[in-house]
C-alpha cells in the first residue's frame, strides 16, 4: 500500500500501540487503585458478581436435556480458581433442575428457603467458623424461576484484579476501546499525514521555484520545522558548491573567448598581406570560422548562468530594428529581406538584448546556410511569434532536434559553421519560458519560429 511506505505510517502506527498501552496500563492502575483503597467487602464484591454472572451465562442442556454447565477459555480458569477455595460454593438453577458446587451453608440455606420469589437479587453476609463472607444472589431476567446462589469467594489482589480485568471485557468495554482505536488510527492516519506533509510540502514548492540559474539560488528556510533544516541546508550548500563550479567554467570561457578575440582580429590582418590568393582566402575562411566559434562562445557564456533583466517588449518594434541593421549584408549578397508585422504593439516579458542576440543568429544562419534562396521572410504574429522562413535546403526531421544542441552541424551542409547558432537560440527562448520550433516551408526551405509567453 502507497500509505505504509509514507513517513506518517509509522508514527500512526507508533500512536496506536501508545494509546492501547496507556489504556491498558490505566485501566489496570485504576483497577488497582479502588480495590485497594476499598475494604474486604468491596474486595470481594468484585469477583462475587462476576463469578455470578458467568455462572449465569454459561448454563447450557445436554442433548437429553439435563441442565450442565459449558464453560471454556479463560472462564474456565476463573472458575477453576474459585473451585479451588475450600469454601467457595454455589447453587445454579433454572426453576427445575439444580446445579451445585461445595457445601452451602446451613444458615445461607434457610435464609434462601425463607426468601420470596418475589425478591429478585440481593447481597447478604453469613458466617463460617470465624471468617465472614458475602453471598450474593441473581435472578435470571428472562426466567424468573432461575437464579444462582454462591459465596465462600476469597480471592487473593492480583486474582481479583484479573478477574475485573475480565469482567469488564465482557461488559463490552473492550469492544468499546477497539472502536476508540480505530477512530484513532483512521483521524491519526489522516492528520499526521497533512501535519507531516505540509512542512514536506513547502519545502518542495521552495525547490520548484528554483529556476535552474545560480547566482544565489536556495531553498528557503522560512517556517520549515527544525527536522527539515539539515536537510535543505545541505541541499542550499550542494546549489552553492554546484553554482561555484558553474560560475567557474563559465568565467573561464567568457575570459578565453575574449582574450582570443584580439588574437584573432591581428591574425586576420595579418593573412590579408599574404600574396598568394589561394593559401590566403584558406587562412581567411579557418580565421573566420575560428573567429566565429569563439564570439558564440561568448555568447553562450554571457547567456549561460544568469537571469535576464526582463521588461516589457515590443516584439515588432525590436524586431523591424534589428532586422534593419541586416539588410545592408543581405544585399550584398543577393538577398531580399521582408518583414511583416502587425499595425499594433505586440508587448512580451522578455530581455531585447537577448532577443537581439537570437535574431541575429537566425538571420545569419540564414545567410549562411540557405544557399540558393533570394528572400528571407521575417514575421512577427500573433499572439507573441516570431517566425523566420527562408527557400534553401531546409533540415531534415531526424536532425532538427539535435540543431538545437551546441556544436552540432547539418550533415548534410556545404558551409562550415560552428554549430552553436541555433543552440544559442534555443537557450534564449529557454529563459523567456519560451519554445523553438523547426519546420518545412511551403514550396521548400526551413521555418523557424519563437514563440514567447503573452506580456
């Protein structure tokens, strides 16, 4: 069952045991207590009506009808102990027949022939040699004709307590104690459980708001019980350690990346002066790609780890801004850019830095890769998409999940690239709680479209 593997079971199951203890344990004290703050006729008054009693209930007939006793268990050594008192006696009948143990004494039984039907049960007090007993008699309800006499009953504390203890079972205490128990159990398995899983519970929504950046990331401790705070604790210094790594490798790449920028930029003057046209433009295109690799670089590395300042975005005014400033390079190299976008503002949460960022990727990806296309078609939609198309050789489908991963170039393409383009946008739309999504054109060619949460 889901519920025993819960934290709460056992402590439910720990309640339970505790209560039906302390319930035992009490009513054997209290049992304890009033018999012996109680004199010899209250000690024996106890047993007497019980031993009555259970006399009472077991009378049973014989097949041919002859009136016996039918006594098993634990009331059969209760009435075994009895039995075993010199002057313990009793007189059972049914109005007709009469069962008898030990000898009734010559006072008792006068006094019983002397009694009225009329008279039901009473208590009485007789005399043997020099010990005083009580007698009791009880009448059957249901037949008055019947009752049973005894007396001579001289139990020791512990057999008295025994006794009580028995005679309260049979009154249905016991039963009484078990329906307590379960009620018990049922109200402790639902409650602990909340009790337990409410502190549990705020400890993980604290952790589900953690958005996967460091910089200060922790598990709030606020209201979390003194159980639950070694815990998150050593998960906050585990998000520490793990951030002091993170913050590591990534100053290490930003400082890498920029400090072979200048290299770069010297090497490519440099190789400009090579005479020979054909070693020249090789060095030039390695250059380049090198260089290229190492700017994504940086910028994997500056969007890598931190949150973006985000504020309201006018997706269609960023985007016609920045799609501007490539048009020049377009032309160049004989393609068209058209841009189309609502009338009205189309406002999203977002950084317009980042967003620049995964717009200029798209669009040179484009320029790179799309060889053969003449228009590059820029939209932005509603509600909050914004949608890339150009005509050259698209992606094929088993290859487009992995374009969106660092390092990871077509195989079918002709251009060298660094293969982080799209991984850089995939990751800006990853912060912005955005989606990437790759698809065919009509007619041919590869869509890509950003869709962003509405501001």
């Amino acid at each position: 069952m889901k519920f025993m593997r819960s934290i709460a079971f056992p402590v439910v199951v720990m309640l339970v045991i505790g209560m039906a203890l302390m319930m035992t344990i009490s009513t054997i004290l209290t049992l304890t207590f009033l018999l012996l703050s109680s004199d010899t006729e209250g000690r024996q008054t106890v047993p007497l009506d019980i031993l009555g009693k259970l006399l009472q209930s077991s009378k049973s007939y014989t097949p041919s009808g002859q009136l016996k006793l039918n006594i098993g268990g634990i009331s059969a050594d209760i009435i075994g102990s009895a039995e075993q008192q010199p002057d313990f006696w009793y007189l059972l009948s049914d109005g007709t027949q009469t069962i008898t143990h030990g000898v009734v004494p010559p006072s008792v039984q006068k006094a019983l022939n002397t009694v009225s039907d009329q008279i039901s049960s009473f208590q009485f007090h007789y005399t043997t040699g020099e010990v005083t007993y009580q007698g009791l008699r009880l009448v059957d309800d249901a037949n008055p004709q019947a009752f049973v006499v005894l007396g001579g009953v001289s139990f020791t504390g512990v057999q008295t307590i025994f006794v009580a203890l028995w005679g309260i079972g049979s009154q249905g205490l016991y039963h009484l104690l078990g329906v307590v128990l379960v009620a018990t159990a049922t109200i402790a398995a639902i409650a602990v459980k909340r009790v337990i899983a409410s502190p549990v519970r705020r400890v993980v929504n604290s952790a589900e708001k953690i958005d996967g950046l460091p910089n200060g990331r922790s598990i709030s401790d606020r209201d979390t019980p003194s159980e639950l705070k070694p815990m998150v604790a050593a998960f906050n210094t585990a998000l520490s350690r793990i951030d002091d790594a993170f913050e590591a490798q990534r100053f290490f790449l930003a400082s890498a990346s920029h400090e072979l920028r200048t290299p770069l930029t010297k090497l490519r003057i440099k190789l400009e002066k090579i005479e020979e046209p054909a070693i020249r433009d090789v060095l030039i295109r390695d250059t380049a790609r090198l260089a290229s690799i190492v700017t994504t670089s940086l910028q994997l590395a500056r969007l890598s780890g931190q949150s973006l300042a985000f504020a309201p975005v006018d997706l269609a005014h960023a985007a016609r801004q920045i799609v501007a400033e490539h048009v020049p390079a377009a032309l160049r190299q004989g393609v068209e850019i058209e841009f189309k976008a609502p009338e009205e503002r189309i406002i999203i949460s977002g950084s317009e830095a980042a967003l620049r960022v995964a717009l200029d990727n798209l669009i040179m990806n484009a320029l790179c890769h799309a060889q053969g296309t003449e228009m590059l078609v820029i939209e932005v939609l509603h509600p909050c998409i914004l949608r890339v198309t150009d005509r050259g050789p698209g992606i094929p489908d088993a290859e487009r999940s992995s374009m969106l991963k660092p390092f990871v170039r077509g195989a079918g393409t002709a251009v060298e690239g660094a293969g982080m383009g799209l991984a850089i946008v995939s990751q800006i739309m990853s912060a912005h709680n955005g989606s990437v999504a790759l698809s065919d054109a009509t007619g041919g060619g590869l869509v890509v479209s950003l869709t962003f949460p509405a501001g």
